[in-house]
C-alpha cells in the first residue's frame, strides 16, 4: 500500500509553470522518434522529470485557526531569530524565522502558512549559492508581507538556489490570501524562509521533513487574537 501511495502522489497534474518544459520534451521526443533513437529517449526522460518536479498534490491544512502552517515541503535548516526582509517595510524587531531547503525531488509549489492580506511584495536580485547554505540569503529573493486577521504580521520569502533560476509569484499586494492556498512556485531547486510573529515559539526542528500546507510551525501566541481561514 506505500508503493502505490507514494505512485499516486507522484502522478498528480502538474503547476501550470511546469507545462511549457514538459510539451518541450514531448516535442523533443517526437523529433528523436523521426530522427536519432537517443534523441527521443532524452526528451522522454526530461518530459518525465519535469511531471514529476512540477507535481502540484492537494493539501489538507489542519482544523486549528492558530496554526502557522510550513509554506512549502522540504527539509528544515535553520531555525533562528532574525530580522524581516527590510524592502517588505516591516518593523525591525527580531522574528524568529524558519528556513526549509527544497531538493529537486521536494514538491516546489508554495502554500500560505496562514489567512490574511498581501500587504507588500517586493523582488530583488542576487546570488546563486547553496539555498542551504546561511549565505543564501543573498541569493535572488521574492519576500511577502502578510497581515494576518489578528492584526499580526508574517513574511514568506521565496529564495533561489544553486540552481533555481526563476521565482514565480501568482498573488499580488492587497489580495486576500487563505491558509494553504497555493501562492507561488520556484523552478528547480530553492529555499523558503517563514519570518512568525514576535512571541511564537517554532514547532519544528533542524532536519524535520515540512508537507507544504499541513505541517504546523508554530502557533500565535496565546495572547494575540487568532487569525483564521
């Protein structure tokens, strides 16, 4: 039953990011069925990478509007205390931020942790380093700033890697946004860092496996209004 649990989560319709590479497989595919056998063999191969990568599964966020939930899947890396991206405009007060590494293998589509409003989104150019690596927040970067309903503020930062070379974004400021909801994708390879409001203790550690869009991170503190989906 875990065998053909784990195929059904692989065969699962792709991002919409993902389709342009895929029909380029596909077209490279029937170039090598009318040309060079190798050739076909490539195009099937790289077709089938990009179904896989591209894998956009349905998510179940849990039935508590306190929780923080991971805004995508991956391995966490650094759980720390930080300031907030300072293009996004939010105060300079320590948050503690949790940064998730997503391999090739991980899905790579990116999740709200938690309801509320865009109030600013901001993109800048960087550097191409080990998304695990601390120096990776120099790297090419896509930050969010969320009001949630309790009045609290979160930031998401989607972050490129050694590899990644495209950040997509599908929500715009001032859009409301619900908890789990798909908000983005970043092709091959990345980073996403979850910035919690002051006072929140992380739920998580070091090395723990994140489902985008299930996994609590953490939950406002017990004297803030709780936001809600």
């Amino acid at each position: 039953m875990d065998i053909i649990d784990s195929v059904r989560a692989a065969l699962v319709p792709p991002h919409r990011a993902g389709r342009p590479f895929i029909a380029a497989g596909l077209v490279v595919f029937l170039i090598g069925l009318a040309t060079a056998g190798w050739l076909a063999w490539l195009g099937a191969l790289f077709a089938l990478f990009c179904l896989f990568f591209f894998r956009d599964p349905a998510r179940v966020p849990p039935a508590r509007p306190d929780a923080l939930l991971a805004p995508a899947d991956g391995r966490v890396v650094i759980i720390d205390e930080a300031l907030p991206p300072p293009e996004l405009g939010l105060p300079a007060v320590m948050m503690p931020r949790i940064a998730t590494f997503l391999s090739v293998l991980d899905v790579h589509v990116n999740r709200v942790p938690m309801a509320g409003i865009v109030t600013r989104i901001s993109y800048r150019h960087g550097k191409f380093v080990n998304a695990a690596a601390k120096e990776a927040e120099e790297n090419e970067r896509n930050a969010l700033a969320i009001r949630l309903d309790s009045g609290a503020e979160i930031a998401v930062v989607q972050i490129a890697g050694l590899i990644a070379r495209r950040i997509l974004c599908d929500v715009h400021e001032g859009d409301r946004v619900e908890t789990g909801a798909r908000f983005g994708i970043i092709r091959f390879g990345s980073r996403t860092d979850l910035y919690l409001p002051p006072g929140t203790v992380p739920l998580v550690a070091v090395g723990q496996r994140m489902v985008g869009g299930e996994t609590v991170m953490g939950l406002l503190p017990p004297a803030a209004p709780q936001g809600g989906s």
